[in-house]
C-alpha cells in the first residue's frame, strides 16, 4: 500500500547557505565506523579531516544551490526512508483506496 501526500509550494528560496560550523556538526555524526559510500571514502576520512573540509564543502554546497543546479549523481539517487518506529505504523493503517 502506498501512500501519496502532495505539497504546492508557495514560496520560493532566494538564498541557501550552509555555514561551517553546520557542516563540521553534520560531519561529526557521521559513523565512523562504517564502509565508504559510491565516492569511495570512508566516513572515518571526513571525521579525520573535518577541521579542514568543513569550509570547502559548505562553499562548494552554497555555490551549487546558488545557481540552481547539481551534478547529475545527485538527481539520480535512490533515497530508501527507513522507518524504525511512529509515522510508519500510522501509514500503513491508511488505505488509499476505501
């Protein structure tokens, strides 16, 4: 069973950025401990340097989003939500279809 929520959007974003402190954060709660991803770095590497990469990856994030644009890799991604608890078990309950 699936089920569809649509959203119209109203308002529009002028600016996106993304501050270096919230980068490092971000970077901090990564696991280290686990395998590297499709860019073949392991998450161990980021927590290493994240001193050093918190400034050029939230420059190269703002530059992106600033121009509307993103590299294909990321248009073709395939997020899988994992729901551990709560909305889950509620949606399952609502059938689309009665």
């Amino acid at each position: 069973m699936v089920v569809f929520l649509y959203m119209e959007a109203t308002h529009s974003v002028l600016r996106i950025t993304f501050a270096d402190s919230e980068t490092k954060t971000t970077i901090q709660k990564l696991k280290p401990n686990l395998s590297a991803g499709p860019d073949r770095l392991p998450p161990l590497l980021f927590e290493k340097l994240k001193y050093i990469l918190a400034r050029p990856l939230s420059s190269i994030f703002t530059q992106l989003l600033s121009v509307g644009c993103v590299p294909d890799d990321w248009t073709k991604a395939i997020i899988i939500p994992v729901h551990k608890k709560g909305i889950a078990q509620v949606l399952l309950t609502i059938d689309p279809y009665h």
